[in-house]
C-alpha cells in the first residue's frame, strides 16, 4: 500500500518503458552462440523476461546472451547504454561459484547502488527458497541515466524480481535514473 506522498512522488512516472534484457550463461552460449531471440536459445528465463516485459506494455529493445565472462559481460551493458533502452536486466551468473562473475563485473560500474532491491528480493525469496536465500547476490544500481538490475538465472527469480519488484516500479525508478 503506498503512502499519499509515495502516490504523488510517482506521479508523472507511469509509462511504456524500453528494457534491454541480457542472459549470462556459458552453457548456453557455446550451444546457441550469439542469438539475438530468447526463443533461438531455448532460454526460459529470457522467454520469461520479455513476456513479463511485454505484458505490461513495455518494449524489448534488444536480448543478448553472453557467456560467464567479464569482458563480454560488461561490452553487453555498454551496449545497453548506448541503446535508447531504459531498464537492463541482466540474468544469470550471480551465484557464488567461481565461473559467476556476473556481480563482480557490474557492481563497480554503478554510479550509485539500490541496495534496496537485493535486499528486498532476498526478503520476498525465502518463501520460495529458504535459508538458500543467503547465496543470492542479486544487485541493482544506476549507470548512466539508466536502472541496471543483476539477476540469478533461474525462472523463478525472473519472475519474482520482475513481477512484485522491477515492473511495478520502473517508472518510479527511471524518473530518479534521470534526474
């Protein structure tokens, strides 16, 4: 339930908005390479990503799947910025194996951190989860104008951080990216 100054606050805020959406996933990659479609990856979450997106009358500017590596994983976000999209979601690759540097290649690039979301998204995570909660390293932060958002990969975290997190507050959270 939102307070009468958070009603006003998002005022102005509610509109279609662009998502870049990103998949991080090694496996994936050397099977599919380079593809430019959730469906031509067999990448669930992506499917998920952009139908959630979708059916809430925002636009998929582009989805990209990259391997586990910090190189590519951050040309892709470069590519993102550069991009008229306004969110960029990434999945996959947050987990705490070695191969996971999907956090550690993004989080210094914010100019200013949301620790709200993560900490939020594990908050919603143990009804799912448990006390597997502890090994999500889900993060958020703005980089140029634009809401970065890292995800884990699986379907259920997809839909979660997008449906009772992300959608309902992308208008509010692009405002204050801009501003």
């Amino acid at each position: 339930m939102s307070s009468p100054s958070t009603t006003e606050h998002k005022k102005g805020a509610e509109r279609s908005y662009s998502f870049y959406l990103v998949t991080v996933s090694t496996s994936r990659f050397e099977e599919y390479g380079s593809v430019t479609s959730p469906d031509e990856a067999d990448d669930g979450s992506g499917k998920l990503m952009r139908d959630l997106v979708l059916s809430k009358g925002h636009t998929v500017a582009k989805y990209e799947l990259v391997p586990d590596d910090d190189s590519l994983i951050k040309g892709s976000v470069h590519r993102a910025i550069e991009s008229d999209a306004d969110i960029i979601v990434t999945s996959g690759g947050t987990g705490l194996a070695s191969k996971d540097v999907t956090i550690e290649s993004l989080v210094p690039l914010f100019e200013k951190e949301i620790p709200g979301f993560g900490e939020l998204f594990r908050h919603k995570s143990i009804a799912q989860i448990g006390t597997s909660v502890i090994l999500t390293r889900a993060a958020a932060g703005l980089l140029r104008g634009k809401v970065l958002f890292c995800l884990p990969g699986s379907p259920s975290a997809v839909e979660l951080a997008l449906s009772e997190i992300i959608l309902p507050e992308a208008g509010h959270l692009v405002k204050h990216a801009r501003q």
